[in-house]
C-alpha cells in the first residue's frame, strides 16, 4: 500500500505516488499563472519606461522662470507622470515574491536618478554654493600642500582635513586640474553608492528580499535634507552607515548570527581593522558625524547579549575622537569650548535656533517648510506605529538607531541645522521601520499595492518640495560663474571680497589671499544700515580699500533669489544696493553679465573712481 496523503486546501491528494488534481484546479493554477507572468512583465516594461518619459521631460525646462518653489514650478508634467509611473511599477514588482533583486535594484537606481540627477543634467553649472566653497577648499589644500594658512572662518577646514586631503590626494594622482568635474555628480552617485552599505544594514535584520528593498525606496523617498552634495558631512555619512550597518551584522539578533553564517560575536582581525580605518577616516573628515557615530554604538551598547561586539568599536571611536580633538582640533576645541558648554545648558534653542530676520521670507517657502515638517513627522510615526505594530522590529537594533541621534540634538544647535541633521541620521533605521508595516504581503498582494501606492507617492511629493523648493537660490548661470571667476583671477592679495550672501559660484577660490565679507551674516545693526542706506552701509567694511588692495562687490541673480527665499533682508536689498552704488562715487563696474556685476571701491582719499 502507498502512504496516502491529504493536503489542508484539499485540492492535491497523492496516493500510491500519484497526483490527482480536483476538478477546475489546474485551471486555476493556470489563471494565477497567467496573472503573475502578466505582472511581471508589467514590472519589466514599467521600468524602461519610466525612464525614457524622465529623460524626455527634461528637453523644455526653462530654469529662468524659478521663483518660490524652485524647480517644482518649472518641470513639466511629462517629469511627474514618469515619477508616478515609476513607483507604480515598483509597487508591482513587489506583489511579486519571484520578482528577482535585479529589477528591484532597477527600480531604486531609477529612483535616485530620477531624483537626484535631474539637477545635475538641468544646470550648466555646479549646483549649490556650498559645494563651489568645497572645491575652493581642495584648491587651496593642494596649492598650499596641506594646510592653508589666513583661512580665516574656514580655518574649521584645517582642524578636520580628512575629506579635501582625499580629494586633493585623488586629483594629483588623477592629473585632474579641479574637483570641479566630478563635484557636479556628487549627489547622484553619493546615493547610488550609499546603496550598498543601507542593503547591509537591512539584510542584518531580515533576508525577506522585497522588505529590503522597499526600506531602502522609503529612504530615498524621505531623504529630502538635501545632505548629498560635495561635502565632508555627505562622505562622512556615507561611512557612518557602513560602521553602523558592519557592527549590526554581528550581534546576536542579526539574520546573519541565527542562520549560521556567523559562528562567533568575536570580530576577525581584519574586519575589525577595516571598521577602526574607517572610523578614523569619519574623525578625521567631519566634527558632528563621529558625535553621532559614538551616540549610536553606546546605543546598540545597551543591551547585554549585544556589549561583546558593540563594545570594541565603540572604545575604539571614543578613543580616536578624544585624540583628534586633543590634538589636532585642539585650537578649535579651545576657541569655542565655552559655546558647547552653553549649548548644553539650552536645549529648547538648539531643536530651534536661527538667524533673526529683517525681510519676509517668501510666501512658497512658508508651504516648504510645512511640508518639510510633516514628512519629518510622518516618518516618526510611521516609524512609532511599526514599533507598537511588528513585535517582530523591537529584537532588532533598529529602533534604538532611530533614538540616538536625540542626546547629540540636546547638546549643540550646529548653525540651527541640528535638528536636520538628527533626521538625516535617524532615516535609515526608521526608513526599515517603515517598510515592515507598510509590506507585508498576503493573500491578496495587489490591493494591498493599491493601498500602498498612495502613500508611497505622498512621501515622494513631501521629499521634492524639500528637495527642490530652494533651487532658485542653489542653481547659478554660466554668466554668474564667469562673474566669481573674474573676481579670483583679477583680485591682487589682500583684496576685500563682498557678497550680499554666500550664493555666489567661484566666492571662496582663492579664500585664503583675501577677506571674505558676507553682509547677511553680519551684525543686526550693521544690516539695518544696510538696509536703510545701501552706500553708507557698506562703508564699514570697504572703507580700508586702496589701490593696492581694491575691494570688490559681487551682485547676481543668485544672491537676489536667496534674500527673497530667506527673507534674511527686504527683497529689494539687491536692487536697491546696484542702483545705490552706480550713484556713489568710489564704485565702478568692472564685470557685467545678463545675472551678475562686479563692481570694484577704491576709496576716494586714495584717488578712487569717479
């Protein structure tokens, strides 16, 4: 006799070997079949298709007419459609357990090119001005060897040189003349290569490929801190997850440690040395992120089954930041000691501090700024609402990853963009939480992609508006960058450089030759001066201007856009100031473009200009 076996469903018995199926089965199996290759295919077709609309929309755009919502009121609904259209077909392809991780890698790549490339492909020049501040710094690292002497307010950059001795290291070993080239791709290639290490840090906690890949399409979908530029915060990030996502495949609650793919919680020497290295890099590139690197580890330290692997990196990332602080950052350290203390003492000011405001801030970036805090929230709590919802999230290290920036955020304000920067560092973790509530496929995959679909495309539209509100501002003209280059080829030693704000390409090339005057960051009183009499305003900080050591005013569309985003100073400061200026005897216009002048003070008493 056969062993004679029953399914639970009851549509397959099997006896004496052989299989019989009820009546209608096979035809069932059939449709189901026919439904998922048809799904499939969907997914695969989605995707190039996306992509060719993307490109596509990106024939007309016309920058020029950027006002409050930077570039969202300029991209065409060709660009929204390909968006839509992609997570749409991401959302297919997760209905679908078979669906391989090439396509799933398609999908997000496509997102972070989406995202993050079309700047980068829209604008004739290096977008942001902080990031044409970093490439000045390289610069000025490679023509001093090392060290750059008089560098005033960026003297920061020598205390943690880290990031621009890299980059200088890599152009003269390249023969490249600047970082210029390759800074302009910064933003879409940081996140593609973020990638990796967030992917290790999932897979330490689950193998469910499709809830991999969707935390990390949370993560570019909420990533809308703007924190991927040329810059040691975005390299210094970079590896902050890589050390984070190492240590958390080596606890005891790692996918990894249950299944047998790791033996021990002792670390291998050589992985061990690999995490040291990259720790001393992070120490040595950027002050906030080894702060935030220690406040993790002591974290992920609490539990006792986790202290024998967290225990050796964390002494080791205390241990290198106490020595790089007393010895190389030391003079830093020393000079705003008294600062750090007082912001511990007031933490209500660190989560809100900023700049006091003369101007009314534009009416768009009101909205931008609501939006920005209602993403925020809602990923903490979606984030929160995992935690209750998934017992499942609480024996991993995820949730206290999402707490540890908060100690760091108490303790300094940073320039008022502490808060950002506790966000950006909580996202990871919080972005897995996510995921884990939202896919959790049953029996009925497709109207649960329904349900999450919208969602999906509610966290995209609060990511763009943060993303892309400021563009106005960060997008400089060939005419403007032709402006800033005149400046640092024709200015001699010594010479005075003034700016209204920092949104000004080429501003800090050549930093260390001459002195840098941001009238937005001055004193209250000095910009009420300003503001009342534009001439009479300046003369503070050009009035040591001679023949020798000229001063120069940089005015530009850029720095207009900026003041009225910001609402720093009146809108018509700019404006006013050109047209005071042309009156004013001393100021004579040396540099003109459709965006930008130059104008060059030699004061009168020293045979100034007419």
């Amino acid at each position: 006799m056969g062993k004679r076996q029953t399914l639970t469903n009851g549509r397959v018995a099997s006896f004496a070997g052989t299989v019989t199926r009820w009546p209608g089965s096979a035809a069932a199996d059939r449709r189901r079949s026919t439904r998922t290759t048809a799904r499939q295919w969907t997914a695969r077709f989605v995707l190039p298709s996306a992509l060719t609309l993307w490109l596509l929309s990106l024939r007309h755009v016309h920058l020029g007419e950027m006002r409050d919502y930077g570039l969202l009121q300029v991209l065409p609904v060709l660009f929204w459609v390909a968006l839509g259209l992609l997570t749409f077909g991401f959302c297919l392809a997760l209905t679908d357990r078979r669906t391989a991780g090439g396509w799933f890698a398609g999908y997000v790549l496509g997102l972070i090119a989406v995202i993050h490339a079309t700047p980068t492909l829209l604008y004739p020049t290096l977008r942001y001005s902080w990031a044409w501040k970093h490439v000045a710094v390289v610069d000025a690292v490679i023509r001093n060897h090392g060290e750059v002497p008089h560098a005033d307010k960026l003297a920061i950059y020598n205390q943690w040189p880290g990031f621009f001795d890299l980059n200088a290291f890599f152009l003269q070993a390249t023969g490249l003349d600047s970082a210029l080239g390759y800074a302009t791709w910064t933003p879409p290639v940081l996140n593609a290569v973020l990638l990796a290490p967030l992917l290790l840090l999932y897979r330490s906690v689950t193998r469910d490929r499709r809830l991999i890949w969707g935390a990390a399409w949370i993560y570019y979908s909420c990533s809308w801190v703007g924190q991927d530029y040329f810059a040691p915060q975005a390299f210094a990030f970079l590896l902050f997850v890589t050390v984070i996502a190492l240590v958390m495949g080596r606890l005891p609650t790692s996918v990894l440690y249950r299944t047998g793919d790791i033996r021990t919680d002792r670390w291998p020497v050589g992985r061990f040395v690999l995490v040291v290295l990259v720790q001393a890099v992070v120490i040595s590139s950027h002050p906030l992120t080894p702060l935030m690197l220690i406040s993790a580890l002591v974290v992920l330290w609490l539990p006792r089954r986790n202290r024998r692997v967290v225990l050796p990196v964390l002494a080791s990332a205390l241990l290198l930041t106490v020595a790089w602080d007393a010895t190389i950052a030391r003079s830093y350290i020393s000079e705003n000691l008294n600062d750090f203390l007082g912001a511990l003492l007031q933490p209500d000011s660190n989560v809100a501090s900023g700049l006091t405001e003369l101007g009314t801030a534009a009416p768009g970036q009101a909205v931008v700024a609501w939006v920005d805090r209602g993403l925020s929230a809602a990923v903490f709590l979606l984030a929160g609402i995992s935690f209750l919802a998934r017992p499942w999230v609480r024996r991993t290290g995820l949730p206290l990853l999402v707490l540890a920036p908060l100690p760091v955020l108490t303790a300094n304000a940073y320039g008022g963009e502490m808060i950002l920067r506790a966000y950006l560092f909580a996202l990871p973790p919080a972005a897995f939480l996510i995921a884990a509530l939202l896919f959790r496929w049953g029996r009925r995959p497709r109207l649960r992609a329904l349900a999450v679909f919208p969602l999906l495309l509610a966290l995209l539209g609060g990511l763009v508006f943060g993303y892309y509100g400021k563009e106005s501002a960060d997008y400089f003209t060939k005419g403007e960058v032709a402006a800033g280059r005149f400046v640092a080829a024709t200015a001699p030693p010594g010479s005075t450089i003034v700016s209204l704000t920092s949104a000004v390409p080429g501003l800090y090339l050549r930093y260390d030759e001459n002195v840098q005057v941001q009238l937005d960051e001055q004193d209250l009183s000095d910009r009420r001066r300003l503001v009342s009499d534009p001439a009479k305003g300046l003369e503070p900080f050009v009035q040591g201007a001679t023949p020798v050591r000229p001063a120069y005013i940089i005015l530009s569309r850029a720095q207009s856009a900026d003041v009225y985003l910001r609402g720093i100073l009146p809108a018509d400061t700019m404006g006013r100031m050109e047209s005071a200026l042309s009156k004013t005897r001393g100021y004579i216009p040396v540099y003109r473009t459709k965006d930008a002048v130059v104008y060059r003070y030699q004061n009168p008493k020293h045979g100034g200009g007419p």
